[in-house]
C-alpha cells in the first residue's frame, strides 16, 4: 500500500493513543471528583470544570456517564494525587503530577523513569520553587477583552487573552473557585479549564540535548497513573 498509507496509519495510532491517553486521565479526575464531592455535576462545582473539560476534549457522553456511575460506587478504589519532583539531564527541573491507586507501584515506576534517563528524583519542594503555580479557563464570550478583564479584576484574574475565537483567561491557582463562580454567574461559557506549573526562569538546551531530556519526559507521560508532567526546559 506503500509509505503515504503506512504514514497515514503511524498518525491515526498516534492520535488514538493520545487520545486514550487523555480519556484515561479525565476518567481518574472524574472519579476524584465524585469521591471528594458527589455525582451531581449542579453541586460539585470541581465535577462541573472536569466534565468542561471531557467535552473540549471530545470524550464521548457515555464514556462521562460511565465513568460518574463507576465512581459513585463504594466498591471503586480512590486515587489520590501523588506530586514527584526531580531534575531530568542537564539540571532540567521537572515536576510529575499522577493520580494513582498503587502508591508503591507509582512511586517505583517514576523512580526507575530518572533513574534510566539519567535523572534524579529529588524530595518535596526541592524543585517546586521554580514554578509558579496557576489556573486558567477557557471561554467563549462577546465580552471586549478589556471590559471583561474590568470585570473580573477584582475576582483575581491577572491576563486575558484571544485565541482565535475564544478567550484565555489567566489566574493564581488560589483564586480558581471564586473565578469559576463567577463566570457562571454571569452566563459566561467555560470550554474548559486547567492548572498549569509555569517556570519562572527557562533552561536553553542544544538539540541533541533537548533529545535526552525528551526521552524522559516522554517515558514519564507514557505511564498510566501520570497526569501531568511540567519542566523548565525552553
């Protein structure tokens, strides 16, 4: 069938995986929610965003109404959320956020992901200093960037971007809640949400560099439990 169509197939496997990989995490997040908050999407405000977000995603209803009917059950486990930190080739700083099960089984796996790529796994707070924790929420509105940002300043909100038909907007992670509520109650549609780790300073690698370090982070995000995974590396 020759190279275009073997290209074609190596892409789509790529995406589906990728797309599996994204299922998998908001299915954890689901759960998460529901156990901290209940299954109902109106009272949990935290079921609400992760439900947002299944959507931008594209993740099938069914596959949501699942995932909320699976966690409401007593007899499923809970995961809890496990922050690794540590330095990856080249003093490169990173950050692993995971959801997991199996503290001992995650723990293990992200150990032998630095230990094989020529990293170190470091202790809490050794690297998280160099990040600045945020969140951020993606909306569609009519709103003039400028008003909205009036509207929202004093709720926290610190940057409002455009991105193409859309709009960013940009906060400390503390005031995630207060924002949320507020766009709300305005009638303001929230696409999606999320929380980021900035770097407050970028490390600059040569490509061959870059390479090594990728292999890691690249290793680390292949893992099941992993939901995230941030680094300074520019």
């Amino acid at each position: 069938m020759g190279r275009a169509f073997e290209f074609r197939k190596a892409r789509k496997m790529k995406r589906w995986s990728a797309m599996a990989k994204t299922f998998t995490r908001i299915g954890k997040d689901i759960v998460m929610a529901v156990k901290e908050g209940g299954a109902s999407p109106e009272t949990n405000s935290k079921l609400r965003a992760v439900i947002q977000n299944a959507k931008a995603a594209n993740m099938p209803k069914e596959n949501i109404e699942r995932a909320i009917k699976r966690a409401s059950d007593k007899s499923t486990g809970d995961f809890k959320e496990i922050i690794f930190e540590g330095y990856g080739p080249y003093g490169i700083a990173i950050i692993v956020e995971t959801a997991s099960d199996n503290n001992n089984r995650t723990v293990a796996n992200i150990r032998s992901y630095f230990n094989k790529y020529g990293g170190n796994l470091g202790t809490a707070g050794s690297v998280e200093f160099m990040f600045d924790r945020v969140c951020s929420f993606k909306i569609n509105t009519e709103i003039d960037l400028e008003e909205l940002e009036l509207n929202l300043i004093d709720f926290g909100v610190e940057e409002v971007l455009k991105e193409q038909e859309n709009v960013l907007i940009y906060s400390d992670f503390e005031n995630y809640g207060q924002i949320q509520r507020e766009l709300e109650n305005q009638g303001i549609k929230i696409i999606s949400s999320e929380f980021e780790r900035i770097p407050n300073q970028f490390k600059n690698l040569d490509d061959e560099k870059k390479e090594e370090v990728n292999t890691l982070i690249e290793n680390i995000e292949e893992d099941d439990d992993v939901q995230n995974v941030f680094h300074n590396m520019n």
